[in-house]
C-alpha cells in the first residue's frame, strides 16, 4: 500500500546517531575542538564540522573518538566511501567499541547493506548488551524478516526509560503481533493512543501499524481519529482514503481522496487512487478522466498506464486500452500478463492479427495459463473456430469456474449447431450467477432451438428484466412470445425495441477516448460540437442526435440555435421517450411554448403519465394562463392526484385568486407527501408570498427528506430565515450553499442583500460584486450594489449611476429601481430625469411611498409647489394605509423577490 509520510513518530525510534567512542586521552584532540565540531555537527553545519574535525586530526591521527564522529559526519555529507575508510580506521585503534560498532551499523545501514549493518549491530549488543540503538535496528530488521520471536528479545534488552517510549512500544506491538500473540498486540496499541489522546502522530502511527497487518477497516478508523485532531492535514487524508480503498469503502474513499486533490490538484498520486476509488464504484467513465490527468503529470508511472488500459478496455475502448499497453510496456518490458492483455485488446480492434501475435507467445510462454487460453480463443473465433472450441475446453479444464470461457464456448457451440451442449455451459453459469442476462438471453435462444417455447420465454423474460434496454434481448423475447401465440405481449415488446435511441443499439467506437481527454475543456467542447454536426450531416434523420444538439445549444446560450434544432425533432420522430426528454429539458429552461408542443403528445400516447400530466401543466400555466392549467390539471385521475397535484394546484388557485380554495389544497398537500422538488420549492415560494414563513420552513423541512442538500431549498431557507430576522442561521445555511456549490453566485448575493438590510453596507457590496462576478445577471444585484453606493460615506455616485443604470437594462420595469434612479438623478439636480424615473415607479407601484415623497421633493425643487403637495398627501395617505395593515417591506426590490428567478448551480 502506498504511504505518504505525514507526522508519524516511528522516526523517533532510534536514541540519537552519534555515541561516544572512547580512546587514548593522550592521543585526543583538544576537548573543546570536539565538542565544538559537535556542536556545529548538531546544527546541521556538516561541512565546517568535517573541516574542524580533520584540522584537529592533522596533530592527532589517532583519536579514535574523533575519528568515529568524523565517519558520522561524513556519512551525513553522504561520503560514503571517506566515511567507512575512516570508520576502519579508528575500528582498527579500539576494535571492541559498541558505540563505533554501533555507528557502523548506521553507515551500512544507509548503504542499504543490510547483511552487513547486522553483522556490526550484533557486535555491538555483544559488547554492551542494552545498547539503544543496535538493539532497536536489530528489532526492526527481524520484524522485517517476520522473526517476531526475535524482535521481543532485542527489545527486551531496552533501558526501562527507552521500553516506554511511544515508538517502542509501537515495535513491540507488532513484535507480538508476528509472534502470534495478536490480542497483546491490539491492547498494546490502544494504549499507545491514549495517554493524552490528542496526538495525531499516535493516530497516524496505529493507522500504519494496521496497514501492515492488512487490517484496512481497523487503519482507516485510526486515520479518522487522526484526521479529527488534524484536520487539513495532506498525509492524513490521503492515507485515510487509501485505508478506504482497500477495506473497498469506494464511496468514503471517494469523498477523502477528493478533498485531499483540492489541496494538492496536481498530485498524481491521489488523482491515481481517486480514479481507483471511482472505478470500484463502477464510475470507469470517471475514472479515466483522472487518469489522463495522472498520466499528464507522471508520464513514466507504470501503474498508471496499466490502470488506464484497463479502465479504457472497461469502457470498451480498445485501441486505446492497447495504446496504454504499448506505453506500459516500454516501461516494464518483461511483464508478460500486460503483453497477453494487449493482445486481448488487439483482437477487438482492426489490428487482430497483431492481438494473436501476442496471445500466441504468451501460450507459448505459459501454456498452463486459463486466461490467456481463453483470451486466444476469442480472438481464434473469427477464423479458426475449431481452434477457438479446443483453447475454451483447455481454460475450462484448468479452471473450472472462469465462467467468461463457458459462455464463449456455450455461444460457439449454439453458432455449431451443438445446443446440448451449450444449454449445460449456460446452465452451470447461471447456478453461479442467476443474473447473469446474456447467460439468460443465449439460454433462451437454446431452448428455441430446441423447441422448448416456455422455458425460452421463462428465460429470455427473466433476461428483459434485468437489462430492458438491450435491444437483442428484447427481439429475442418478442420472437419467443410470438411463436408462443402471444402476438400481442410480442408486439408490445418489439415496439419496446423500436423506441430504443439508435445510439444505444450502436456500437462503442474502439478508440479515440484518451486524445479526446488530453484536450483542454473548451476544446474538448469545440471537438464534441464539431463530431456531433459531422454525425447529423452523415445521418441527417437521427432525432436523438438533433435532440442531443438542441440541449449542447441551450447549454451554451444559443436559444434561437436550440430552438431550431428541436424543431428538427419533433419533424423527425413521434418517439414518446425522445419527446417527454425533450419536453422535460425545456421545461427546466422555461421555454415553456416550445416545451408544449413536446409534452402534448407525450400525454396523448399515454394519459395516465402522471408527471407528463404535471409538466404540461406548468408549461400551460406559463403561456396559456392559470384557467387552462387548471383545466388540464384536473384531468388527472383521482388515483393520482398526491402530493405533488396538490402542491401545483394550489399554486393555480391562488393565481386565480381563489386563496381560500389554495390553502384547503395546500393542507391538503402536507399530508400527501409530494415527490417532486420542484413542486416543493415552488411552493415554499407561495407560502413566502403570503406571508407563511414558518409554514414555509416547515414545508421546506418536509421537502429536504425526499431531495436532501437540494441547492434551491438551503437558499430559500436562509432568506426566510433573513425575514423572520434570524440572521445567524441564514448567514449559516449560504456559508453552507457557498462551500458546497462555490460556482454559484446566488448564495452570494442573498449575504449580500442580508448584509446590506443590517447596514453593512461596505460588506454587503462586496459579496454582492462576488455574485455578480460569478454570473449573476439579475437586476437586483445591480440595485442593492447601487444602494450601498449611495448609502456609504462618503457615498460613491459614479458607481451608483453606473450599477442602476444596469439594474434598468435588465428589468426597466422594477418600480425600486426605477425609485432610486429618480433619487440618484435628484442628488445630481438633475430633475426632470428625477421626475420622469419616479413617476415611472409609481405607475409600476402607486403605494409606493419613498417614491412619492422623492418626488414631492423634485416637484419642490422645481417650484411646482401644488405637484408637490399632492404628492406629500399620497405619502400620508399611504402610511395610514399601511398603519392598518402589516407593515410592508421599505424595499420591493426585497430579498424575497430575488427568489422566485432561482436556479440551481449548474452541475
């Protein structure tokens, strides 16, 4: 398993390198020269240490002790060959030193001579049986060479003060472990962790320690515990996420590793380990963009060249998976398996008489082997048949249950005329694995060959079931029911077949995946856009392709492009599937005129859809009027009618302003436990027009345990939240919406706008500009920003004039914007433009107070003194109006009405 160091503490395990070797006083360089060499040595000061050292040398060659600390100090420099020179030398002046001995050890240890490192360790512990630091090297070499025996009897001859420190006791534990005694082992480690229980390097170490017993589940809750102590903290979450992986928790894995790239995006690595986990999810299309990724960054790693090729040949991508293999094999040219599984790519290409090159040689090489026999035999299928038949029988001896070579020759044997014998192939593979639908589907086209209609059709419906998408499937089963006399179960099922998108019944191209993926993303955009129009131009009737391009074309922005092209779908095919998942997209962009047209006859081929019903709707209620929405909404049968045909006509109604008959149907609703989040946030929006914010809350409560973390609902909360003037849990819930979704500017603005209503103004805009930054292309933002640039000191009415004249390009009809243009014109005594914004507002909003009395000021201004008055007395009139009822916001342009322009970040 991979490790990346982190804070583990086995480094401490080792008292320090350096022990004093004693000698003749007489021959000894001046005391305060060594101790200062030692000093400076201590430091990390090699090069003067060394220097200061010979120069005392050069009066007394025969200082053993000086002679041994020079060794270690050229062992740092790593001079290796001066240092064991000197070692020799002063070995030669005191042969029986434990400390030189010992610090022999050391050199040959960093030598990598392991043999010989022993050899001086053992010499050492002779001459001074509880050396430190010889008897914890010789313990970890025999944990090395599994001797758990030996490793307790070298960390028995300890000092006590060494035995009960951390590292040690790591040692010992897996001493005992190796010895068999696992139960002291495990107690062992647990005490390790939990003196202080703080230390994230005790964590981390007991993780490790897991990691070499093979124990991943137990590894991986260390590294959480180690992870809770040090949170941002690399080493830890990737080995986390590598524990994870191996106990084949893929989706914790996942989630680690992920976190752990947004640290370090370039990290090969973790993108390596992170495509490892996807794959053990079966996200093998996921995957192999991680890989190319990988590959780009660490083009010489073999590993992951080979989990390329394999994750390409998963996803069928065959000449790809070989072109992987080729660069693979340039760097582990000896790997035979890899050469076998290149041929097995190559014989699905164009390329298969390289690909039995290759499975030729490698059965030469290993004959016994029943992969590669199998393998041969695909590739032998298309000409030598005979051959093919012999290499599955041979794979099949060897390896009674590779159950891929007893379909292959199952298959052979039905296309030879032999059904006996591939009925008892398919049998003893479906006793294995009773899902197994192509062992289903090839079994139930035997057992029509053999006139054996009902277990055919028990077969082949048992096959339909598990993959209703396979159109051979699907034939074969209305073929089995037609000659049962079921003409009208076959005709239902044949028509199954033909709706069925030609690209699913197309074959996967080979190759071309891994070039594609190298592609920066707007190339990868401009290569798909550019394949895709070549692919309409060759098959200019394929409904599925214009389909697809209509969506490309909304996604980039390109409405009119998009609308073209969907009406070159509903010219091209009456395919309800293809219709309702067009109708659908358009729904979700609110091109609601063209969206009828798609669901109209969705719901003429089947009017007990309840959902068709549902989005239809809504597409009337936005072109038709709420009168023909209701109409059609009505039409749902009474068994129908849940929680969501609840929530939309409540939504009608109250259009209508029918209230009373909305909230019936709304209470109504609650109990019914709608389904859809879009009805759910629809309505959370129609409780917050009326007023019913703790209801909304509720509701919203409801909704999240069918669509947990729905982006829409966390917003909404907050602002309800920010009504009901508790701004800690809104600031929370968009802190919350601006970590999970980072892209989306609407949490942004909805701080900004919380911000600005408690007068932070500067703050406020800032966030506001962060939306706007991000996309935000919504008139409010423009009118909030201009507010808090008219309302900071000293107020900043460049900018202002600049934001709401934006704010009036996008939504001229805003009655608060059109207020404040009128009263940033009054501050420049511009007044007939202060007059004309004003009016405007109040024609858009006649209760409109702030307007009324800006304007009363311009008509003061102006000397129309009888303007003036009229307009003061509307301002009267309006606050008496609003004394007798609930107060209203001082701001149309409020939070609240930024919600109902809501849309989810884009994925």
């Amino acid at each position: 398993m991979e490790v990346v160091s982190c804070l583990l503490f086995m480094c401490m395990v080792a008292s320090p390198v350096v022990q004093c070797v004693p000698g003749d006083a007489s021959a000894q360089i001046p005391i305060s020269l060594y101790q200062q060499a030692l000093e400076v040595f201590q430091r990390g000061e090699y090069s003067e240490a060394e220097r200061l050292l010979r120069s005392g040398l050069g009066a007394h060659p025969q200082d053993a002790r000086a002679l041994g600390l020079l060794g270690v100090v050229l062992d740092a420099e790593k001079k290796y060959a001066d240092a064991e020179a000197v070692y020799n030398q002063a070995l030669h002046l005191t042969p029986n030193s434990a400390p030189l001995l010992n610090n022999l050890g050391n050199h040959y240890l960093a030598l990598g001579n392991l043999a010989r490192a022993q050899e001086r360790y053992l010499r050492a512990v002779a001459m001074e049986p509880n050396n430190p630091n010889a008897n914890l090297r010789l313990a970890e070499m025999s944990l090395g060479a599994k001797n758990g025996g030996a490793a307790l009897g070298y960390l028995g001859h300890l000092p006590e003060n060494v035995k009960k420190q951390p590292p040690t006791q790591l040692l010992r534990a897996k001493a005992l472990y190796l010895a068999g005694q696992r139960p002291a082992a495990e107690a062992l480690l647990a005490q390790i962790e939990t003196p202080e229980g703080n230390d994230p390097r005790a964590a981390f170490s007991v993780g490790m320690t897991f990691v070499e017993w093979g124990r991943y589940e137990q590894a991986e809750e260390a590294f959480g515990r180690a992870i809770k102590l040090d949170p941002a903290n690399f080493g830890i979450l990737y080995n986390l996420g590598l524990a994870a992986l191996h106990a084949r928790h893929f989706e914790r894995a996942r989630e680690v590793l992920g976190i752990a790239l947004q640290q370090k995006p370039a990290d090969a690595d973790t993108l390596y380990n992170l495509a490892r986990a996807f794959a053990g999810e079966g996200h093998d299309d996921q995957a192999i963009v991680l890989l190319v990724q990988a590959q780009r960054l660490a083009p010489e790693r073999p590993d992951i060249l080979l989990l390329m090729a394999q994750t390409a040949s998963a996803l069928g991508y065959y000449a790809d998976a070989a072109t992987a293999l080729d660069e693979y094999l340039k760097l582990k040219p000896d790997d035979d398996v890899a050469r076998r599984e290149r041929g097995a790519a190559l014989i699905h290409t164009s390329k298969l008489g390289q690909g039995l090159e290759d499975l030729k040689w490698y059965i030469r090489k290993h004959p016994s082997d029943p992969r590669g026999l199998y393998e041969l035999g695909i590739g032998e299928t298309v000409r030598e048949r005979d051959k093919a038949l012999a290499h599955f029988t041979q794979a099949i001896a060897l390896d009674p249950t590779l159950l891929a070579a007893r379909y292959a020759r199952a298959i052979l044997n039905f296309q030879e005329g032999r059904t006996v014998e591939s009925v008892a192939d398919l049998q003893f593979i479906l006793q294995r694995d009773p899902k197994d639908y192509r062992a289903l589907d090839a079994l139930g086209k035997d057992y029509l060959t053999l006139n054996k209609t009902p277990e055919a059709i028990a077969a082949l419906s048992q096959a339909a079931a598990l993959a209703p998408s396979d159109p051979k499937i699907l034939l074969h089963y209305s073929q089995a029911l037609m000659r049962d006399g079921r003409s009208e179960e076959s005709a239902a099922i044949a028509q199954k077949f033909k709706a069925l998108r030609p690209e699913e019944t197309r074959a996967r191209p080979y190759g071309g995946l891994l070039e594609f993926l190298s592609l920066p993303p707007q190339g990868q955009r401009d290569r798909y856009m550019t394949n895709l129009r070549q692919r309409i131009t060759l098959n200019p009737h394929d409904a599925s392709l214009q389909a697809r391009l209509g969506k490309l074309l909304l996604a980039e922005g390109k409405t009119a492009e998009a609308r073209e092209a969907f009406h070159e779908v509903l010219s091209l095919t009456s395919d309800v599937k293809t219709l309702s998942d067009c109708g659908k997209t358009l729904l979700d962009e609110e091109q609601y005129d063209l969206a009828r047209e798609f669901l109209d006859p969705v719901e003429a081929a089947d009017p007990s859809a309840g959902n068709t019903r549902l989005d239809l709707t809504i597409a009337l209620f936005h072109t038709a009027g709420p009168s023909a929405a209701l109409t059609e909404l009505d039409k749902m049968p009474l068994g129908q009618r849940g929680g969501d045909y609840c929530l939309l006509r409540a939504e009608i109604l109250d259009a209508m302003g029918r209230t009373e008959e909305a909230a019936a149907e709304l209470d109504r609703a609650f109990g019914a436990a709608p389904t859809r989040p879009d009805l759910y946030f629809q309505t959370a929006l129609f409780l917050i027009k009326h007023g019913q914010y703790q209801r909304a809350l509720d509701f919203l409560a409801q909704g999240l345990q069918v669509a947990p973390d729905t982006p829409e609902f966390l917003v909404t909360q907050a602002v309800t939240y920010a009504v009901l003037e508790q701004s800690d849990k809104a600031e929370q819930l968009l802190a919350q919406a601006e970590s999970r979704w980072p892209e989306w500017s609407l949490p942004y603005l909805f701080q900004g706008i919380i911000l600005e209503t408690h007068l932070k103004w500067a703050e406020g805009k800032s966030q506001i500009n962060t939306a706007i930054a991000l996309g935000a292309q919504d008139p409010a933002a423009y009118y909030w920003v201009a507010l808090a640039d008219t309302s900071i000191a000293p107020p900043d009415m460049d900018d202002a004039k600049k934001a709401i004249a934006k704010g009036l390009e996008l939504d001229g009809n805003n009655p608060s914007t059109q207020a404040l243009a009128g009263k940033i014109a009054f501050s420049e005594k511009k007044y007939a433009a202060a007059i004309e914004h004003l009016t405007a507002a109040i024609r858009l909003d006649p209760d409109l107070a702030e307007a009324h009395e800006a304007l009363g000021a311009a008509y003061r201004a102006t000397g129309e003194k009888d303007k003036s008055i009229a307009e003061l007395k509307e301002v009267m009139r309006i606050k008496e109006k609003i004394a007798e009822s609930v107060q209203r916001s001082p701001a149309p342009a409020s939070i609240t009405n930024v919600l109902f322009r809501v849309r989810p970040p884009s994925e």
